[in-house]
C-alpha cells in the first residue's frame, strides 16, 4: 500500500504542474486573440489577420485598398504612409523613401548601396562609423537608419490590423526574400522590435506561397511526392522555388501534409523596378529630344520631374501588359511643359532585352540546387506582379519545356495567406490543421577552428579544421552540437559561411563578408582543473538555427563522468519523484516541445556537425553527441518518407540510456511495462553496483559579430523610444486636426441652422442674434489664432458653443420628437383599456385575475390619461421660445409604467395552468395529459389481427383500476387475451404502451 501511495504522489503533483501550466497559457491568451502577417514585398505590402471569426482575411487600408505601398515621407512634423505618401513622392521627393529594405544588412562598401545611390540620387545617404551602415539624412535634424524607416511601416501596418481587427495586436509573422542571409533577417527583426511587434517567426516568402497553395489543396496531397516549381518575380527581385508535396506520418496527429524545399535559385535585382528604370530612362530622353535647342535643363537633374516619370512608367508598363502600344503623357513635368509620347510593348522589350535573358537564370540554379531536372517538375506557378509582363511569361515557357504555366494562384496575396495562416499554427490562441513545414538553409555554415598536431616526434604545427554545420538546402529550424575533444585549455572557433560557389562574382560582392562570429570562451581550463579525477567527455558547443533561419550559439558546457559507487537505498525521495514526473511527460531527454502542438515545422532533435573526411585522428576531433541522421549536401529523394528517420533516432535514444544514470534504469524500465513489479532490492544492487555520474561546467562565451555589429541596446531603446515619439506625435496631431474640424463644422451648421424655420420658431430674434454673434467671433479666432491653438484650447471653444446653443437644439429636438412618442403613449393607452375590458368580461368561474390587479390597471391607466391631458394643455399655454413642459422622456417613463403592468397581467395569464375539471368516478383510465393530442391518444390503439378497431375492450379486475395506479404506472397486459387492442404474443410476454410505437 505504501508503495502505491508513493506512486501515486508524484503522479498527483505532475498534474498539479500540468493544470498550472494549461492555466497560464489561458491567462497568456487574454490579450492574443488575434494574429497578423506581412508580406513585406519592395514596392507594396498586405497584411492578413486571424482572429475569432474572421478566418484569414486581407486587410483593407484606409483607401479600401487590399495592398499599401512602402513608402513613407518624413517631415520636420509629419509623417506619411502608404497612398498618402506615394502622393508626396511627386511633391516632396527627398523625404519620401522607397525600396529602402534593399539597404538591410549592408555596409557602405556594398554594390546596392552604389546601385540605390544610382536609382534615386535624390537621397542623401549618411555613413555611421560605428557599423560602416548608411542611413538616411533627410535634414540635419532627421536622420533615421533603414531598420527605423522599417520599424515605421512595420508600426503602420499594425495600426491597420488593428483598425482592421478592432482590437490589439502584437503577434505577427513577417515575410523574408529566401535570399536574405544572417545580417539581413537580424535587422528585420531589429526593426520589428522597434515597431514593438512580438515576431513569432521570419518565413520566407516562396515558403509561405506553398503553404498556402498547399493548404488550399489538402486534399490533393497524398503518399506520392509531388514536384511544383514556384517561380516569383516581384518588383525587386525574383525567387524560384521548388517545392515536394506529399503526406507524412507524424507523432502527434498521425499521416499530415507536408511541403519540403527542395531547391532554390534567385536574382537580387531582376524584377519590375528595373523594368521601370529603363522606361524612365527611355521618357526622359524623349522628353530631352522634345525640348532640344531650347537650352533646358536636363530633366534627369530635377528630382520632382524623375519622381513624375517614374511613376508614369509603372502605369505604362502596367498598360503594355496588355496593349500593343500606348501614350504616355504628364502635364506639367517641367517648367510647366506638358509631355507626351507614344510608347510600344516592342520598344519596352527591346529596353529590357537583357533582362528577359535572366529569366531563366533562377530556374537553372533551383534545379542545381535540388539536383532534379525539369522532367520531374510537375507544374510551374507564376506569383509576384512582375510575371504579367507577356515576355517574361514567353521566355519562361521556354525556358521550363511545359505546355502552359500555372496561374491559378492569387500572385499578389498567396504570401499573404500562407503567413497568417503560420501565424495562426503558432500562436496559442487558434488551432489549425497541421501542415509540415520544412524549409531549407540556402547559404551552407560551418564551423572552423585551428589546433596544434604533433606530426612528428617533437614538432608541432597549426591545423586549420572545417566542420560543416548546417549543409545546404538542409531542412530547418533545428538544433545541433559540436563537440570539442582535445582542448583543455581556453580556445577560440569561427563561425562562418560555408562553400558559396553557387553564387557569381557579383552576387558574392553584394553578399557581403563570409565570416559571422568569432567565439571566445573563458573557463575551460578552471573546468578541467575543478574536476580532475573525472573523465572529460569533451566541450560541446550548442547551436540553434530557429523558425526564422537565424543562426544562435545556445551555451558551450565543459562536460565530466565518472564511475560511482551507488546502491539502490541511497537514491533520495526527491530523485525518485522526479524519476516519476519524467516519466509522466514522456521520460527521458527530450527536444524542447513547441509551443503549439500544429506540426507547422519538423523540429530536429540535437544532432551532430557533419565531420570532414579528414583522416581518422581527425575525427575524433569532434565527436556527436546524439547520433541523429546526418545531414547530407542534397536533400532526400521525395519518396522517401518522413518516418524512416525513426530507426536512427532509435539509436540515439539507446546511446543516451547508456550515459545516464544507472539509479534511472529502473525507472525507464517501468515506462516500458507499467504492470511490472520493480526488482528486489538485493538484486538491483547485484545487478547494478556502479552508475555513471555526469558533470556538467558551463563556459563562458564572449562573441564577436563579424558580418553585420546588431545595434547596441541603448541606441536600440533610442530608437524605439524616437519611432515612440513620432508616433505619439502623430496621434496628437490627428487629435488636434479632429478637433478644429469638429469646431469648425459646429460653426458652420449651426450658422447654417438660424435661417431654418424649426429653429427660428423657438427663439427670438435677440437669442439668434447672440449665437450668430459669437459663432462669428469663434470663426475669426479661428482663421487668426486657431493655428496656434492647442488641443485643448479648441475642445474648450467647442464646448463654450455647445452649451450656447444647448437649449435652441433642445426645443428644437423635443418637438421633433412629440408626435411619435405621443402616438405610441395613445395607441399603449387605447390597447390598455381593450385589455383590461375584456380581462372584466372573463366569466368568475375562469377568471384567473384578481380584482386588485384589475383596479390597479385601471388606476394607471386613468392617471397616463390625466397626465398626459393636464401636460399637454400646460404645453400648450407656453410660448415655444421657453424651454417645454412636455419632455419626451417623461413620455417614455409612463409608457414603461403602464406597459409593465399590461405585461404582468399578460405573464400571469400565459403560465397560469386552467382549473382541472371534475372527473368521472366510474372511469377505468388515466386521464391524458393536457397536452397530449388526439392524434397522440388515437395512436396508442393498436388492434391485434382479426379484430377490427370498434371492438369493445374486456373489463380489468377492479383492484388495478385505481386512479392512482393508472396515474404513475405504465399499463402492462400479459398474455394474449388480456387486452383485445393488444397483438398476440406468446404466453408470458410482456408489453407496455408507449406513445411511439406503431
């Protein structure tokens, strides 16, 4: 008994810790009831929202508009976003920034830092020595990094989902170009937590439109593995993507879909805008040629008339997607010269042979990169605006060797969509249908570290070691850990980018450095020291390549076992239950459980580097800790299924059995067979003198960025802090703007309402001539001196008004309101009188009200009469510039007096059940129920066979003809003659009537 009891114990307390688990995520979802995405694109974006009932929705801007462009304009005082700065582009070019997420994560030495130079000369790009970044100088007063311009349209696409949501928003899932590497992704989320935006993951952008292609076609997706080419060129860049489709079986919700990347090929700055440079380019050398000879300027030297030709040349480009030609014209582009100029599709294709020509370009390297060929692709998909230019559709069709390409996909929102509904997977407050996820890392890390060899007797030299650690186009997120096995003193690695040779010379340049970070570590040698008479097991290195494909250096343990002495009666009651609340949860060393339990991402446990093939004392170097399947270069063939990695898991689960502690055998093996008695002590012991003893000694870790230095935390809360600013100072303004408006339409009705009849008939002249005069003096306050007034100073002018003109609306609303509410008090009153007249006529043996109900009605009913009479004849001796006797609510108080005392009598009448009449007392049966029908009583005859329905049935014995019985028992005959209405049955049987059956 007390062995129960004490398994018993634990099992209680795991229950506690689970139930207190459950009630915090409960508590976590008061104020994460809705979710959103955004699809970052470079010209424009959309954001999606979930929340309870509105399952994945578009959200619409301020214009109704279903996509915003990134664009913002910054003032000495005001900011603009979307269409309302896209406007101010023309006005105000320099402070009006776009496509500046081409600026994330690049020093000033970067190709596109020259490039963006080139594109818009209107900007003047600042250089900050502390990051070698640029930032933009729009004066010497304003200058904002393009994490904090991203940090802004960020802040502005939250307020639109919550307008959108009419509640708050945090949780937010962002898209990403497959192409950004690690400084890139860690300045967008640099530039979410300005925004104060909680980034539940950065997916990239050709994975969120499979998801969403493949979540829209669930039921297509089966065992066999499916091939889908994504090819996306937007307005920056293009981005192809091969996709394998195929159902999975999974541990927690059994056979799921899942998407695998499995190729990935791209061009950083193929895309619409350089389509829409080269026609600019093209419209202002017309415009040149046009005023040649008449000495002005060089229209590419005024930024406005740029500004002006390059919106001109989307629309055109957007219209020779469809037309064979068409005419571009601008009024006014410079110097009050008006522009026009016809331009052909065949003209803009020759603008923009070359680039056609690196159409096919990404197609190549996905197919590289997945090593398959175009036979084993299925279908092509277009998405992103830039596949409408009919050239881009031809090349591409040749390119691919397929009969037509896909377009049956939504190219603007897919990215859109498949965000939200991964923001939906992993938060906690919705549960999705699971759909795995498993992307790819594109650019290949690897860690390298130098040591020293003794090649010969008495000479030692550096070796420089390359260990691989997260392969190309391998899946992530996942964890892995190196370990280290020949150091015993402090030492430094690196961690770096491994082979890009898939990548041009022009690519690499953009790219930027290679190498990451510099890892120090501190205290390995006091480890070895503080535990010397235990065997090393080496230093090992936890790695994390996460949801949102940033790379991070967990922690770095020193790890030490030895051989100990132990025996069965030493392990402590604390051991034991905590032995028991792990076998609870699954026992044992487990990855981290996700949060949400959607299945929207394999999660790998921690498993080994890839070793070099070096020769076999170089292996030892690092030695795997769990031996997990080792990630290979080229991912697996789509037909394989996700389970055979099971059978290597196996192993690794074996192998870390081993290492634990022999005190925890007994344990594990009651998780296998619940009913199994544990062993004897005696035996135990005998089985089990000695057990492993693992020590672990955490290292300290110093790291050293070397791509791209992240942001200080102080000059990161000084951002936050100034986008703060600016935001609560766009809020005041909109607070003031809103109250001159409000004060200065009050104005001007209320001006507008003196000449009306209805508002001249209740006031005198001398009263119109004084609200007349002081809405004018607060009119020419506010034309003088309503600039400068503050928010409150112009609320307080409003309300000085409205209380001025407070009692001429009043008369004038109340006598509005008199002849509906005065024909509702009579038609009450009338159907009153009815009721309580036919409510006397009710003969004295059925009536069911008393006489002081009745005398009660009657008195609130003559008293509303008299009221409303004496009132009315008042009203009627007051001249109409006097505030009135007959209020509409005092209408309304009486209607409700008079009513609740028609509804009490009308609830009395309706519940009150009828007097029971006498029965009679010769009768044999059970009266029905009242609510029983004929139809009902009629059905409980059943005639048996040869007997007709008229036949009389035999009388029953007088003791079972009781009222009582017949009352409160069902009626059972037995035999066949009992009861003629009953059927023949075999002597013996029971039967009991009931109602249905027939």
């Amino acid at each position: 008994m007390a062995a129960t009891i004490r398994r018993q114990r634990p099992r209680r307390l795991a229950c506690w810790a689970l139930m207190a688990l459950l009630l915090a995520d409960l508590l976590a979802l008061s104020d994460t009831l809705a979710v959103m995405s955004v699809d970052l694109g470079s010209e424009s974006m959309k954001v999606a929202i979930v929340k309870p009932g509105v399952p994945m929705e578009i959200v619409l801007n301020k214009e109704s508009r279903r996509k915003t462009p990134v664009t913002v304009t910054l003032k000495e005082n005001e900011r603009f976003f979307g269409d309302s700065a896209a406007s101010m582009a023309i006005k105000n070019p320099k402070a009006t920034l776009r496509y500046f997420q081409h600026l994330l994560g690049k020093q000033e030495g970067n190709p596109h830092v020259a490039l963006y130079r080139a594109r818009f000369p209107e900007h003047e790009l600042g250089f900050d020595p502390q990051r070698q970044t640029v930032h933009f100088q729009i004066s010497p007063q304003l200058q904002f990094s393009p994490e904090e311009v991203l940090g802004m349209v960020l802040n502005y696409s939250r307020s639109l989902a919550e307008d959108f949501a009419e509640q708050p928003i945090k949780d937010a899932v962002i898209t990403v170009p497959a192409f950004f590497n690690q400084a890139e992704r860690r300045a967008v989320l640099q530039a979410a937590r300005m925004a104060g935006l909680k980034v539940l993951q950065l997916i990239n952008d050709n994975t969120a439109t499979a998801l969403s292609y493949g979540v829209f076609r669930r039921k297509d997706i089966n065992t066999t593995a499916q091939n889908v080419m994504f090819y996306d060129m937007g307005s920056g860049s293009t981005v192809c993507t091969i996709v394998t489709y195929q159902t999975v079986k999974t541990k927690e919700a059994g056979m799921q879909p899942q998407l695998q990347i499995r190729g990935v090929g791209f061009d950083r700055t193929l895309g619409g805008l350089e389509m829409e440079l080269r026609l600019r380019e093209h419209l202002a050398r017309l415009f040149n040629k046009q005023r040649k000879g008449q000495g002005a300027k060089d229209v590419r030297e005024n930024p406005r008339a740029m500004a002006k030709l390059l919106r001109e040349a989307n629309r055109l480009k957007t219209v020779l997607s469809a037309n064979a030609d068409h005419m571009a014209q601008i009024e006014g582009l410079m110097d009050d010269v008006d522009f026009k100029a016809k331009v052909t599709r065949a003209e803009f294709e020759e603008l923009c042979a070359d680039l056609f020509e690196r159409v096919p370009g990404p197609v190549q390297q996905a197919l590289q990169s997945a090593e398959m060929n175009l036979d084993e692709v299925e279908q092509v998909i277009l998405v992103g605006g830039a596949t409408r230019v009919p050239k881009v559709q031809e090349v591409l069709l040749k390119a691919v060797g397929k009969e037509e390409l896909g377009k049956n996909i939504n190219a603007d929102e897919a990215a859109a969509m498949g965000a939200v509904y991964q923001a939906a997977a992993l938060s906690k407050a919705f549960k999705v249908k699971p759909f795995v996820v498993r992307d790819a890392v594109i650019y290949p890390i690897l860690v390298e570290f130098t040591r020293e060899v003794e090649e010969e007797p008495g000479v030692r030299s550096l070796k420089h070691n390359k260990r691989v650690l997260f392969s190309r186009m391998g899946p992530y997120p996942q964890r892995k850990v190196i370990t280290f096995n020949r150091y015993n003193h402090d030492f430094n690695f690196h961690i770096n980018y491994g082979d890009l040779g898939f990548l041009g010379p022009e690519d690499l340049r953009v790219f930027g450095s290679q190498n990451l970070t510099t890892v120090k570590l501190k205290g390995v040698g006091e480890s070895f020291k503080k535990y010397p008479d235990y065997e090393s097991k080496g230093i090992k290195a936890h790695f994390n390549l996460d949801e949102s494909g940033v790379l991070s250096l967990l922690r770095v343990e020193s790890v030490f076992e030895t051989l100990v002495e132990d025996s069965p009666e030493e392990e402590s009651t604390l051991t034991k239950l905590g032995n028991t609340i792990s076998s609870l949860f699954g026992g044992g060393t487990t990855p981290d459980t996700k949060e949400n339990g959607t299945d929207t991402v394999q999660e790998e446990e921690e498993s080994p580097a890839e070793g070099s093939k070096d020769e076999p004392g170089e292996q030892a170097e690092l030695k795997e800790e769990v031996e997990a399947p080792v990630e290979d270069t080229s991912p697996p063939p789509p037909t394989e299924p996700k389970e055979a990695a099971v059978p290597e898991e196996e192993k690794a689960t074996e192998k870390e059995n081993e290492e634990k502690p022999e005190a925890q055998k007994p344990s594990e093996k009651k998780e296998a067979g619940s009913e199994a008695a544990p062993p004897a002590p005696e035996e135990e012991k005998k089985q089990k003198p000695a057990r492993k003893q693992r020590m672990v000694e955490e290292i300290g870790v110093e790291l050293v960025v070397l791509d791209l230095p992240d942001l200080p935390e102080d000059e990161l809360a000084h951002s936050v802090q100034k986008l703060q600013d600016l935001t609560s100072r766009d809020l005041e303004k909109q607070e003031r703007e809103k109250a001159a408006n409000s004060l200065e339409a009050f104005i001007f009705e209320t001006q507008d309402k003196l000449y009306q009849p209805e508002y001249q008939e209740v006031s005198t002249e001398e009263q119109r001539e004084e609200i007349s005069g002081k809405l004018g003096a607060a009119s020419a306050w506010l034309e003088d001196e309503g600039f400068g007034a503050t928010t409150v100073m112009l609320k307080e002018k409003l309300t000085e008004l409205r209380k001025l003109c407070h009692g001429l609306f009043f008369r004038v609303e109340e006598r509005k309101k008199w002849p509906e509410r005065l024909a509702a008090l009579d038609n009450l009153l009338n159907h009153s009188s009815m009721f309580l007249k036919g409510a006397r006529l009710i003969p004295e043996m059925e009536q069911i009200f008393t006489e002081v109900e009745m005398t009660t009605l009657e008195k609130v009913i003559n008293e509303t009469w008299a009221w409303k009479n004496a009132t009315m004849a008042e009203q009627a001796k007051l001249p109409t510039t006097e505030k009135p006797v007959l209020l509409s609510k005092d209408i309304e108080a009486k209607m409700m007096a008079l009513d609740r005392e028609v509804q009490y009598l009308l609830n009395k009448a309706k519940f009150t059940k009828p007097r029971p009449r006498p029965k009679d007392k010769n009768a044999t049966r059970a009266e029905p129920p009242l609510n029983a029908s004929a139809s009902d009583q009629a059905e409980k005859v059943i005639p048996p066979p040869g007997h007709t329905e008229d036949a009389k049935p035999i009388s029953e014995p007088e003791k079972e003809t009781g009222s009582e019985q017949a009352d409160t028992e069902p009626l059972e005959l037995e035999g066949p003659g009992a009861e003629p209405e009953q059927k023949e049955q075999p002597t013996g049987q029971k039967w009991t009537l009931k109602n249905d059956e027939l």
